[in-house]
C-alpha cells in the first residue's frame, strides 16, 4: 500500500482511467467472512486512492469449481458475491464496477 500512491499518479499522468484486478477465489487460512472483510477494507483504500486520482476500479472473480475448490476456504466466485463485495466496498466509492469476461460469465451460469 505504501508504494500505491505514487503508483496512482504515475497511472493518472500516464492517462490511465481504469484500473483493474481479479479476486483469488479460495483462501488456505483465512474462511469467508474473515477474507471478505480484509478484502473490503483493503480495496476500499485502493478505491479511494485511485478515485481521488479520477481512475475507476474494476474487479473481476473467477468463477470456476477447479479454481475455488483448489484450497481449504472458497471465496467469492459467483456475480452474487462480487456484487457484495463492490457493494461494501462502494459505500463512499461509486467509481468501484465488476468486470466479467466470457469465461467468467460461463462459470456463473445458473448462480
């Protein structure tokens, strides 16, 4: 965190206006809720570090089985999820979005 600062302006002055980034879907110590709670804190700072720089933030989740179930604790992979998360994030930072790819899309079918 402490080299992100200088990192958001070089992106600024680079003329960057997004920025984005995918979530690891499974943990091997922390279990859901202590992960998603490390997570928003520490992606509402980069949030709010790259929105005073006028750069959105977007956040992708991977959604496939092979990939949560690759360690002890799943984490977020499904959109339902991710729109929590952007959401807890978002209190005061509305430039934060999801990003979906295909392969993304096609792992969530049906959730």
């Amino acid at each position: 965190m402490e080299k992100l600062p200088s990192f958001a302006d070089a992106l600024k002055r680079a003329g960057a206006s997004r920025v984005g980034t995918w979530i690891s879907p499974t943990h091997g110590r922390l279990p859901y809720v202590a992960n998603f709670r490390r997570h928003a804190g520490r992606l509402r700072e980069v949030a709010s570090l790259l929105g005073d720089r006028g750069i959105r933030f977007g956040l992708e989740y991977v959604g496939p089985k092979t990939s949560w179930t690759a360690s002890r604790y799943p984490f977020i992979h499904m959109m339902g999820e991710m729109r929590e998360l952007i959401a807890e994030i978002d209190r005061n930072q509305p430039q934060v979005r999801r990003l979906s790819g295909s392969v993304r899309l096609a792992g969530a079918v049906g959730r």
